[in-house]
C-alpha cells in the first residue's frame, strides 16, 4: 500500500471546462509526487514538490493564480507539516514569492518558530536566498476579472467567492512510513488586507502525525478554523474511523455546526486514503500501486496507469 500521494486543487467551483485544466493540473503534481516517493525519496520532498508546481499553475488559486485581497493584491498562506517529529513550518499573509510552500518548509528547517508572517516573513525569505518576484508575475487576469466583479455593487459575495477554486494541498506517506502535508492558498476573494486563513494554522490548514494519518483541506477558510478541521479529521481516526469515515463526519459537523463547506485529502499510516468534500466539486488526484486515481464531482472515480502521459 506504500508509498501513496494524494493532492487537491481547492473546493470552489468553477464551469466545466475550466475546472477540467484543475484536474489536468492534480493529475500532474500527483505524477511529481508519486515519482519522488518511488525513487525512494521523502513524503516531505514528495508533497512540497507536489504543491510547488501547482502554485506555478496559474489555474490554481495559490502561488500564481491567486485570488486578490480587497485592494487587488496578492498576500498568500502556506505551511508544512512532518509526521516524524510533528515539526511545521508556514507563512501567512506574504507578498512577492513565487512558491510559498517553499518558504513555509525552510521555516520548519531554519527557524525555531512555526509561523513567520508578512514582512517579517519576506525579509527571512531574503536571509535564505529566495528570490522576491514583481507582484504582476502572481497575478492573471481571471484573478483581476474576479476581483472588480466582486466590487460591483450587486456583486453576490457567495456566488462570486465559489466561482474560482484553486487552493492546492498534498499529504503522503513514504515507503519508510513517515507522513507530511502541504497547503497553499491565496485565500479568500477580496479578503480583508492582513486576513490570515485556516492554511498557516497547524491543526486547521493542515496536520500530519506519523501515529495517525495527515489532512490537508479547502474550504472556507474561517469555518476550518472554527472546527479545526485537520485535526477534528485525525482525531475520528484516532477513534478507529477510517480516513473516508472520519472525513464526512468532520466536514458534516462544519456544515451543520458553522454553515461551512469544504474538502480535505487524507492518509493513514497504511496507506489507506480518502478525497472528501461538502462542496459541489473538488479536483483531486491519488497515487498508489501504480495507479492513478482522480475525480472532480461527487461520485467520481477514475483510475488509469500512473505512466499514463508520461
Ligand atoms: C470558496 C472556497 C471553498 C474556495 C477554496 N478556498 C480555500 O480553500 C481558501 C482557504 N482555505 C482560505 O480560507 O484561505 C479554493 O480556493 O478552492
């Protein structure tokens, strides 16, 4: 059953053809990760790898491709999580780097903090030798087009934060056992300036333990928060539910309790997986035993050689 890599890529939704480039985009970065995993490498190499390539893709909403807080910025969330010796590391609310998740991994490895933010976090990033990149390079036009929809004055805030999807996650287990996740996100549409999200936040955005299992979630961010929903996910499996199990009870209780919605990737020590969500899609994608599975609605499982496209 080892190694496996499971990855998201956010739980908005978008129309059809569009929301298929995200399943290209899973697809893709599940290959990356599962490759690294097969080569005998890292469940952390496997999913900030994972993670990076799709903060690349501008089709997601995380690294290029980000949604824009209210005054048309980007400002992005991102952490890691290791299952050995639960050690994390993320930034929150950061300007002007191109992969995040990266950051947030040398935070774990170089600082004795776990969250780093905003200026603080792009002067460390400088201290490490991560290039700053213009702010123009992190932004598309589907983004800038969203953002001053949202302004217009009958703008429906709902319809309008669901109608762009793009959170991006991965958790794995490696052949020696060990567990990590990754998250990174832009956040939410037309957020507030400074706005920190459930991804930085350990237990929220994210949470792996070598004991248990790792999650890595999307959804509304402040509902996550609410129910610490990594966490609330791990602790059904600490109560013997299996990941699918402890999944739909947990993003359940943050409907009904908090009126949020949402879906998480999620592993267990075995290597036993799930792909869970509330919401109307989520994109996602699974490597395991040579194959590769993904799906985007809800009842949707397909399964093809991982070589595939190669
Ligand atoms: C409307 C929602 C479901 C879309 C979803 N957003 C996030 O996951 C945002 C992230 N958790 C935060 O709050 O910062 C997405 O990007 O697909």
């Amino acid at each position: 059953m080892l190694p496996v890599v499971v990855v998201h890529g956010g739980a908005g939704h978008v129309p059809k053809e569009i929301a298929e480039l995200s399943t290209i985009g899973v697809k893709e970065a599940t290959r990356t990760g599962y490759a690294i995993l097969q080569k005998g490498g890292s469940a952390m190499d496997a999913v900030v790898e994972a993670v990076a390539l799709m903060e690349n893709n501008p089709r997601f909403n995380a690294g290029r491709g980000s949604v824009l807080n209210v005054k048309g910025e980007v400002e992005m969330d991102a952490m890691v999580m290791d299952g050995r010796t639960l050690d994390s590391g993320a930034v929150s609310a950061v300007r002007r780097i191109a992969n995040p998740v990266q950051l947030a991994r040398l935070v774990m490895e170089k600082t004795k903090h776990l969250c780093l933010t905003a200026e603080g976090a792009s002067k460390f990033a400088r201290s490490m030798g991560v290039p700053e990149v213009p702010e123009e390079s992190l932004i598309t036009d589907y983004a800038k087009m969203r953002w001053k929809k949202n302004l217009e004055p009958d703008a429906n805030p709902v319809e309008c934060q669901m109608g762009k999807m793009g959170t991006v996650g991965a958790v794995a287990v490696d052949k020696d056992g060990n567990i990590a996740c990754a998250t990174s996100t832009g956040g939410m549409i037309n957020k507030m300036e400074g706005r920190v999200g459930d991804t930085p936040c350990v237990g929220c955005g994210g949470y792996a333990d070598n004991n248990i299992g790792a999650v890595s979630p999307t959804g509304h961010g402040e509902a996550i928060m609410k129910v610490t929903l990594s966490r609330l996910i791990l602790f059904h499996m600490e109560q013997g539910k299996t990941p699918e199990e402890a999944s739909d009870l947990a993003l359940t209780y943050m409907k009904e309790r908090v009126d949020g919605l949402g879906g998480a990737v999620v592993v267990d020590p075995k290597g036993t997986w799930a792909a869970q969500f509330s919401s109307l899609q989520m994109s996602w994608a699974a490597a395991q035993q040579g194959e590769l599975h993904f799906g985007l609605y809800h009842g949707e499982h397909f399964v093809e050689p991982v070589q595939e496209n190669i």
